[in-house]
C-alpha cells in the first residue's frame, strides 16, 4: 500500500472503525452505512480527494450473503495522485444509504442512477427521481434477480409468430 | 394522399403521370435530421464530403418531422425512445418512408435485453432495412437507392 | 412500451425557481429530437424572457442496458459491448475494457502491442476531436467546419478499417493484446495522415479561432470554475480548459504513456472558448504521440503483439492444426471462455471527453459479475446547469457542444 494512502487508512481506521482489503495494489475500505458521509466529508476536506470518479453498487443475490449489496465510492486526489475505494454494505430489504450529494456535486445522478437500477434508498437525496428507466418503470433492471429481458430472434421456423407480434412490419 | 385521390381511371395519361410524380418524389427526397446513436454518425458521414448523399437528392436534412418524407432510424431505439420515435412519424407528411438503419433498428442487433426495443418495425412501417454494425455510408447509400426503385415502381391505381 | 404522455412539470417542481410556479417564468422543453442535442438529450428549460434560470436535463432516451447485457457474456464477449457506449471513441472504450480485465486476471501484454495500442487511441482522439469539431462548427452555424472535418476523419477511419475490417465498432484489442498484427501498408497510411492533418488544423483555426462572429459567441460564455468542475466530477478537456491540469496519460500513465514527450493543453478562462481551444491543442499533441509510437513501432518488427499465456489469449491459428494442446485452448476458449478471481478492480483511462473507468468484478467464473462503466460525458453533462444560468437560448447550444457529450455514453 501507498505510503500515503497508509495513513489516510489508518485515520478512518480510528475515526470510523473500518476494515480494509487490497487486491492489485487497490485498497478498499469497508464503511459503515451511517459513517459514509461523514467519512467522505473527512477525505474530501482534509486528504484532498477532490473527485468522486464513481459510484456505483453491486448485487450478491446469488451468493445468498447478506448484506446483499455494496454501494462504492471510487475517489480519486488529484493532489496526491492516489485512489482508494469505499464500500459500504447495505441490507436487501428495504436498502437505505444517506446520501452524499451535500459532499460531492456528481454524487446527486449517480445515486439517482444507483436507485434506478439496483433501488437502493439515498437518504436525503435533494432529487430522488428515476434518471434512466422510462417513467412508470417498476422494476430495477441491474439487480440479479431481474431477467436480462431476452426476445426470441426471428428465424424461419418461428418466422410468422413474431411477425404477429410487429403489427406494423407488413403495413 | 393528394394526386392519388383526385386521379381516375385516365389510362395512359395515368402511368405517364406516375412515373413523372414518383421521379420528382425520388430526386427530392428530405431525410429528417434524427440521429440515435452510433450510425447517426455514420449517417453525418454519408452526409459529409467524402460520400456526398446529395448527389441523391439529399441535400438537405430537415429537423422538423413536418418538412420531411424519410424517417432514416439511425441506431438503438430505447423503450424510453420509442414513443417519440412514434410521434415524429406520425408528424411526417404523407407521402413518408422509412429506413432501419443498422442492426440495432432492423432487428436489435447485439443488445437483446430490457431496455432496447427489438427492431423499430415494432413500432413504425419499415420500408428498407439496411444490415450492420454501424453499415457503412455506401450501404446507407445502397439502401436509400432500394427505396427510391421502390417508390418508383410506386403504383397509384392499383389495377381491377 | 410506454405511452407519450402530456408534459407534465410536476415531478420537475423542486428543481424550477418560484417564479415558474406562478408563471412568471416560462417553461420550454428542448429535445429529444432537437439538431443541436448532440443525440436524445431532452432538456427543460426554465426561461426568462430569453435567458435561462434553469436548465433541467432528462437523460435515459439511449438506455441501452449494456451494464446488465455485459453480466451475460464471457469476459471476450462481453467487449463487444464496450464499442457501442462512447461510440465516437470505440478503440479507447475497448482498451478501458481491456485493461480492466488485463488487471483482474493479471495478464502481460507485449510491448508492440502496446505501441499499436498507443497509436490506434490517439487516432481515434483525433477522429473523435474531429466529430467534436465538426458537429461544433454546425452548431454555431459554421458549416464549413463540418465538411472540412468529415473529410479527414475519412483518413482514419481508412486506418481504423486497415487494421481490424471495420471503420467504427473495431473491437481490435483484446484482453493480452490486439486481434493481429496491423496490416504493412499501416505504416505508410499513418504517415501519410500525419503529413497531411497537420496543415488541416491550421486551416481550422484560419476558419475559427479569430472569427470575430465566433468569438462573439463563444468567449465569456458558461464559464465553468475548477472547483464546480471538480465537485461535478467533470474530466477531460472541460476540466483541462478550467485550468486543472489533470490527464490520466500523464498522471497515471498505463499502456507505456510515460515514454512519450506530449503536453497537455491547460487553459485557466473555463469558457466555452477556452475548451474550444484545448480541442485544438489535443490534435497537435495526439499528433506528436502518434509519430512517436511509429518509430517505435519501427524498433519493434515481428514481435508478438498477444500475451503467451494460453489460459487466457487464444494460441495462434497456425498452431491449432498441428497441436493438440492448442486445440483444447482453441476450445475452451472459444465456447467457455475464461475463468477470473472473485475480486474487483477499478482502472481508467483517459478518454477524449474525460476519465473513462471500468469497474469489474468477477465471481470465479467465466462470465463478469458486474461491470459498471464510469463515463465521463455522464459527469460532465451534470454541470450543465451550472454552467448555462444566466446565458441566452442560443448560447446553450454553443455549450452544449464544447462540452462534447456523447449519448450512448451518458445513457449506456
């Protein structure tokens, strides 16, 4: 682990009580839900992590482990040149996260892309619509247990029950 | 709509007057200036000066539905999209064509998920699909000449 | 599918000023079909007269749902996708991928195929520059521009189409290298380029950077600082032109970055003028980079441009007849793919609009358990607001365009 990036560590680690993993040289850092905007204000104001670079969730439904999903924080210092990545797990049932678009400006689409397609709750979000879905949309498509959405193609055997189903084609 | 409704049965005046509409409807066709996605850009290209889609009467790209004849579908029709996609055909003039281009309009190409919707023939009358990933400017080309024989062999009367 | 409903400003009440709920301000909607959207942006406007209070972007018309179709493919697949998101940088989404997975299964690449690595992306910056460039000169009813453009970007598209057989979706890296070695009339079609576009961008900036009508339009207008700019998340030459002086090549330089001599254009204004500017400046660079990583392509002939390591890259045609090894790889490769660590990486590379990140993670099989591409133009799309408040209708078309989104790259 960078030098650097040991310390900042070592900071939440007292702070916060978190626990961390590295993998390639990548340090994640495990977040308690109710600790992650004030851990994000802490990085951003005092280690200069000025840029949210991503986030973004994960689904372990199949694993059959709770907590089922991972929301992740990827920052970035541009000053120090160095990344670290927070996680924080959250609950399958009814997920809720408070919400850090008070840290960071991107974070308000980005939670609002989170809740669309994996519906995690953000807490405090100033703008909680869908962002990409079409409204009335119900579902949340990146979830697991969502089906990809799969269409028969068209060949000749199934030719004329698909056609059916395009009442325009033949117009 | 229009000439085909006030003609009757003038035999040989009929097929002259054909052939003299449906030329000037090809040399004059105006594509509406709706891109989607990734062929929108192969579209702009076929537009640009290397291909030169004028040369086919193609001058112009109108962005308005109600000054255009073609509806070229220039990629991935979305189920957000498809709707507005609805709606501007429906505000085309009559006489109006369409083209599929790609594969994501013809047939939905490589996305067949949740979100896309499987070949915009779903939605709208296709008159030529034109195949690949993006299709080059000269297959756009290509398919925009298939439709103009097509609507040369237009017929207004349809015969007893 | 879902029905075109009346246009309802209910669900958009908390993001318009007071003033429009008493009618004072007018609301307009632009898009989805709009020429100067730059794709299916729609955006409502809350306008003044004609200035504009707020401007509310609706993004998702291009949601194509490729994260989730990504997670039913095998990691070689799967990269077919990628070409599709920013579909102006097709290359440099496949070397996002490429790396991506390079890292999560730790696998080597040689140096030549770096090289060509190098030499491809910088072309397609400049092929994506070039789209910026003309699309920019449409918007600000500089038609010229737009012809002018089109016709060089032909020239690496002809490259493009060389090296892989197709002119946009090339797929031509690979998890370990590059599909095969580029063609002998490469080195000739590169030069030829490098002679001619020089002389082309300084026809560009005799037709623009001191047009007095463009510069009416452009200069002052949506001044973006570098703090908004960074709390937005916006990378690329957005930031750059606020005066960050952020590239990932030099920052963290991957694929070799570090051994070529190249500026990054910096400006400090952060007006729509000032990213016009870094645009122009990148051409050059991007230029320099290229004819650089031909003469080392040059130092390089006939070495290996895929990994060895069979597990992961499939072996060579050749050897497919005559060893049965190579067949089984042949195999198993081709119908199941291979298998990554159940872990996750996050890597980025910098692509013509900014930070383009992949995070990938895998479960133990073939198949990724969940890909999330971080696109830049999502990001720099959100400072919109930010940036057009205050300024006339038509100067959010000019801005719209400097900051160069690309849809399939905000709605993926």
């Amino acid at each position: 682990m960078d030098k650097k990036l040991e310390k900042i560590v070592q900071a939440l680690q007292e702070k916060f009580g978190v626990t961390h993993e590295e993998f390639r040289g990548e340090v994640h850092v495990f977040v308690k839900a109710e600790n992650i905007v004030d851990a994000l204000t802490l990085l951003r104001d005092k280690y200069e992590f000025e840029l949210l670079s991503a986030l973004t969730a994960t689904d372990y439904y199949e694993q059959h482990v709770e907590p089922r999903f991972h929301v992740i924080y990827q920052l970035s210092s541009l000053a120090q040149n160095i990344t670290v990545q927070l996680r924080v797990a959250v609950n399958g049932d009814q997920p809720k996260v408070p919400s850090a678009a008070g840290v960071y400006d991107t974070a308000n689409w980005r939670e609002r892309e989170v809740f669309d397609m994996f519906g995690i709750q953000f807490e405090g979000h100033p703008d909680p619509r869908r962002i990409l879905t079409p409204e009335g949309m119900e579902a949340h498509p990146l979830r697991k247990d969502f089906p990809l959405g799969y269409e028969e193609p068209q060949f000749t055997f199934n030719y004329d029950d698909i056609d059916l189903k395009k009442i325009y084609a033949k117009e | 709509m229009g000439v085909e409704q006030k003609l009757g049965n003038m035999g040989i005046v009929t097929t002259k007057l054909e052939e003299l509409v449906n030329w000037s409807r090809t040399n004059a066709m105006w594509p509406m200036l709706f891109g989607l996605a990734c062929c929108a850009i192969e579209m702009m290209a076929a537009q640009a000066s290397h291909f030169d889609m004028s040369r086919f009467g193609m001058e112009l790209m109108r962005a308005s539905p109600r000054q255009s004849d073609l509806m070229i579908v220039a990629g991935r029709v979305s189920r957000k999209m498809a709707p507005v996609v609805r709606r501007l055909y429906d505000q085309m003039p009559e006489p109006k064509w369409a083209i599929a281009m790609g594969d994501c309009a013809s047939c939905g190409g490589v996305f067949n998920n949740y979100a896309i919707l499987q070949g915009v023939d779903e939605i709208i009358p296709v008159d030529v699909y034109v195949a690949g990933c993006p299709p080059r400017p000269e297959a756009l080309i290509h398919g925009i000449v298939t439709l103009y024989e097509k609507v040369k062999a237009d017929k207004f009367v349809t015969p007893a | 599918m879902a029905q075109l409903e009346e246009v309802s400003y209910e669900p958009f009440k908390h993001l318009v000023s007071e003033r429009a709920l008493t009618g004072e301000t007018m609301l307009l909607n632009m898009g989805p079909q709009h020429p100067s959207t730059h794709g299916v942006l729609r955006l409502l406007l809350e306008l003044d007269g004609e200035t504009i209070v707020n401007a509310i972007p609706d993004i998702g018309y291009l949601h194509t749902g490729v994260e989730k179709n990504m997670e039913s493919k095998t990691y070689l697949k799967a990269e077919v996708m990628t070409d599709r998101l920013d579909y102006m940088n097709t290359t440099g989404n496949n070397l996002a991928y490429c790396m991506a997975v390079e890292k999560l299964i730790d696998l080597d690449v040689p140096e030549r195929a770096q090289v060509i690595r190098v030499i491809v992306t910088e072309l397609q910056r400049i092929a994506s520059h070039l789209v910026f460039m003309g699309a920019f000169g449409l918007d600000l009813a500089a038609m010229s521009m737009f012809l002018y453009c089109f016709r060089e970007r032909e020239y690496i598209m002809d490259i493009l189409e060389l090296c892989s057989g197709q002119r946009m979706m090339t797929t031509y890296f690979r998890p370990g290298g590059v599909w095969r070695d580029v063609p002998e009339e490469f080195d000739s079609a590169v030069r030829n380029f490098i002679k001619i576009f020089p002389k082309r961008v300084d026809e560009y900036e005799a037709l623009l950077t001191k047009n007095p009508i463009l510069l009416d339009r452009l200069v002052g207008i949506g001044i973006l600082d570098a703090k908004t700019a960074l709390s937005h998340g916006v990378t690329g030459p957005t930031l750059r032109a606020s005066g960050v002086n952020w590239d990932l090549r030099k920052a963290r330089p991957y694929i070799g970055y570090e051994q070529y001599d190249f500026n990054v254009p910096v400006r400090t204004e952060g007006d729509t003028f000032a990213r016009y500017i870094v645009h122009i400046e990148e051409f050059r660079e991007s230029l320099k980079i290229v004819e650089q990583g031909l003469e080392k392509l040059k130092k390089l002939p006939g070495k290996p441009v895929n990994s060895d390591n069979r597990k992961f890259v499939p072996p060579p045609r050749a050897e497919v007849g005559v060893s049965m090894e190579a067949l089984i790889h042949h195999f198993k490769f081709w119908t199941e793919g291979f298998p990554a660590p159940k872990a996750s990486i996050y890597s980025a590379v910098e692509s013509p609009r900014g930070e383009l990140g992949v995070y990938l993670e895998g479960n133990g099989g073939p198949k990724p358990h969940r890909v999330h591409m971080r696109t830049p133009s999502f990001d720099n799309l959100s400072a919109i607001n930010k940036m057009v408040q205050g300024h006339l209708v038509a100067d959010l078309v000019a801005i719209l365009a400097s900051i160069d989104i690309v849809l399939g790259d905000i709605d993926r």
